[in-house]
C-alpha cells in the first residue's frame, strides 16, 4: 500500500503564460494545497504550521488544461517538525518532486511546539517506509 494521500488541483487559466505553461510560483501553493488536503481531510486537524525549508525539483512542464494530482508522504516526523516528501503528476507521469518541513506552533506565543501525540499517531500511515 502507498503511503501517499493524493489530492486533485484543476490548474486554472490565470496560473498559465502564453503557451498554457503552469507558472512556478504556482508550484508552492499547489504543494501547500495538498499538504493542507491531508490534514484536513484525513487527519480533521488545525494544528498551526509554519513552512521552514521547501526544496523544489522540476522534471516535467505542467500545464493548464489537466488535472494535477498532488502525492503527500511523510518522510519524518521530529519533535517538533514533520518532513513532507510530496510529487506532483499529471497525465500519468511525474511532473514535480518536493521535499517539505513544516514545524508545529504554539498559537499564543507563535513559537515551535511539540507534534502532538493525536498528529503523530494520525500521520503515521503515511510515513515512507523507511521511518515506519
């Protein structure tokens, strides 16, 4: 079984250049779109969460016009961060392959808190598995 959770974007025009070519800046949101799907579809959480490193990695153009499919893993989970490995595919084929960490907050005092123990139990089905 994969551990991903897969989320749909439907690219909109507004996201493209003059060729129908999806914009990069786009990636990010995209990424954060289906990060956000897993928590909130799967996990029913609102935990708040800061991005701290995205890394990027470009194989294929995208483009309007087809579905992208957004995979999300969890590569790791540390005391107070949670590593996201997440992929972008359309029309079958790998298109974009990200790597992100997030770190869980404190909502009063907006500093790093511990991943609550609900979150890690709930996210561990999706670790790679390498970490399980």
């Amino acid at each position: 079984m994969s551990p991903y959770f897969e989320a749909s974007i439907k690219p909109r025009f507004s996201e493209t250049d003059m060729r129908g070519h999806i914009n990069n800046t786009v990636i990010p949101v995209w990424l954060a779109d289906g990060r956000a799907a897993l928590f909130r579809e799967e996990l029913g959480s609102r935990v708040p969460t800061m991005v701290v490193n995205l890394n990027v990695d470009f194989s294929r153009e995208l483009h309007w016009g087809s579905l992208v499919t957004v995979r999300t893993a969890v590569e790791r989970i540390g005391n107070s961060s949670v590593c996201f490995l997440q992929e972008l595919w359309q029309n079958d084929r790998p298109c974009v392959q990200a790597r992100t960490t997030i770190v869980t907050l404190d909502i009063e005092t907006r500093k790093p808190l511990r991943v609550p123990d609900i979150e890690r139990a709930l996210l561990t089905p999706y670790l790679t598995s390498a970490e399980k």
